[in-house]
C-alpha cells in the first residue's frame, strides 16, 4: 500500500505523539477577566503549559461579574474562579453550597482607594455628601469611614459600576468615589485637583491582616473536588507553579500574557510590582489567615448590613485536595 507524502507525514507524527498529544485531555474552564492583574499566575499557568503538564486542558472563560463566574461554576460550564472575596461571602450567605475556596494567589493594598473632589478634605468631609463605591472597594469605604467613626448611613451612598464612576465625579454627581486600579487612576483625571482619602492600608483589616480589604480568592468546583479529585489537585498545582513562575520571572510571565490585558510587556512588568503574588512556598500559613480573614469579613459585612446571615466560611474551606496523593 502506498501513502501520499501528507498522509505520511500525519501518520509519523501520530507515531511520535506523546499520549498526553494522542489524547484527548479533560477540559476545565477558568472563569475570570483580564481587567485585573492579579489574573496573571493563572493565565501564565495556561500560556506556558503548566496545565497540560497535569494533563489538562485549561481555557479561559472572560465572565466580567464575579457573581456570574460563581453561576458559572454552579452551572458546571467553568471549574474555577478566581475573583473577590466580597461576592463568594454573598454566596455563602445565601447557602450556595456548590464551590469551595482554595487559596489566594494576589494581592495589592494599597491599589485601592478612595478619591474625592476639590473642597472635601477628609473622610469626616463627606457626612450626608454623594459618595459611590462597589463591590470590595465598598469594603474599603467601610473601613475608612470606621477610622473616622463613621458608616455608610452618614453618606449618600450609591452603588456604582466601576466604569461610571469617573463621569460622575467629573459632573458633580458624587463628591467622591472608591475603587481598584486602573479605574482609580481614571478618578484622580477626572477631578484632578481633587484628592486620595485613603486607601485599604488605612483601614483595620490591612492593620490585622496585612491585606487588601477584599483580596481574592480561589474557589473550585464540589463536585470536581468530590468527583475527580486527581484533576483538582493538577489544576491546584498548575496554579501555584503559576504563582511561583511569576514571582521569580515577572517581566518572562508579563511577556507570556500582557495580550490578555491589551497591555504591551513593559506596561505589565511594571503594574506587577504593585502586587504581591503566593505560590507555593508557605501555602498552608498563607490559606490559614485568609480563611481567618474571609470569616472576620463576613462578620463586618453581616453587622454592617451588607450580608442577609452570617455564614460560617470554614464551611466553605477545603485544600486537602492539594496534598492527596502525595
């Protein structure tokens, strides 16, 4: 039998395949978004391989709100997440039983923070004044009125998407506003003789724990966990040699994903040194005292108001997945 050159080249190809190649390998989706740097330890994980290596095949899934990428994972149409902490407390108030937490693999106080317009000098300045805030900046704003003896009925607060909050402060709508970078940046060029309130340094959950107000965290499929605990584990690792990647190459991993961000290299390199990333030398430490932080911010969070129930997050707590098999 005699084969076209193309039909032989195929056919030696399959030949020296790895299995791994051969194979269709297991695809779990990773809901998050790329308007956030602290993404970049898992999509440095996807783009250098570090999931394939496991035996995976990783995608990323670009869900903007964090309550959709957890709806997602609900679903069975994405793995895991990795977003802020504020709508997984949400979630577990509401019993939502379907995920677990993981870890933290970023941070960034001080990236976080609250910019107001001419004439408002201090936090006291904005008794009964328009202020905006969301998600976990919503926290921050917390804290720092709490330093000021203050809370979010002294204001009048409004929930703002990020994206509205600069047209707002530029027309007068709001006396000031809080929120992450970049958008914070977009803040201070809209009022640009305005000024910095405070940041999340300021309040007292950097104070205790030396984080931001509402860092991220990393929650997995139960089902997954329960169901293929072998792939959990690969995706867990995957991550963290994501992490480590990232902190011993930063300007290697920014090169590997700054498409992600529509951000050349170097604009990337130099927003990684605003954060902090954990991988895996001192996990355990490090998920202790997030998981001690998840619970002191669900009780905040309850007391203020802002959660209908006071979950009890260690419920929610799982990384024995990690160190199986070992």
């Amino acid at each position: 039998m005699r084969f076209r050159l193309p039909t032989l080249l195929l056919l030696l190809g399959l030949l020296h395949a790895s299995p791994t190649q051969a194979q269709t390998l297991p695809r779990l989706d990773f809901a998050g978004s790329v308007t956030w740097t602290g993404q970049v330890p898992i999509l440095v994980a996807i783009e250098k391989g570090f999931f394939r290596e496991q035996g995976l095949e990783v995608r990323l899934q670009v869900i903007v709100n964090s309550a959709d990428r957890i709806r997602a994972i609900a679903a069975g149409s994405a793995a895991f997440s990795n977003l802020g902490r504020t709508a997984v407390l949400a979630e577990m108030a509401r019993g939502n039983e379907s995920f677990s937490f993981f870890g933290n693999v970023d941070d960034a106080p001080g990236q976080e923070g609250c910019w107001a317009r001419p004439g408002i000098a201090s936090i006291t300045d904005l008794r009964g004044k328009p202020v905006a805030a969301n998600a976990s900046a919503e926290v921050t704003l917390m804290g720092l009125l709490a330093e000021s003896g203050m809370a979010l009925k002294d204001l009048q607060y409004r929930s703002l998407q990020g994206t509205e909050m600069a047209p707002a402060l530029a027309h007068g709508d709001i006396q000031a506003a809080c929120v992450w970078q970049p958008l914070l940046d977009r803040l201070k060029q809209a009022a640009p003789d305005g000024k910095l309130l405070g940041t999340d340094r300021d309040t007292a959950i950097f104070h205790r724990f030396g984080t931001m107000a509402s860092p991220d965290v990393l929650i997995i499929s139960r089902e997954l966990v329960r169901t293929q605990p072998a792939q959990a584990r690969g995706l867990a690792l995957a991550i963290l040699k994501g992490a480590d990647f990232t902190i011993a190459k930063p300007e290697e991993a920014a090169a590997a994903v700054a498409h992600h961000f529509r951000q050349t290299p170097e604009q990337l390199t130099a927003a990684l040194r605003d954060f902090r990333f954990y991988g895996s030398e001192g996990r355990k430490a490090h998920m202790q005292l997030h998981t001690e932080q998840m619970q002191y911010l669900a009780d905040l969070l309850h007391e203020a108001g802002r959660l209908p129930t006071r979950p009890e997050t260690a419920r929610w707590a799982d990384d024995s997945f990690i160190d199986a098999g070992q």
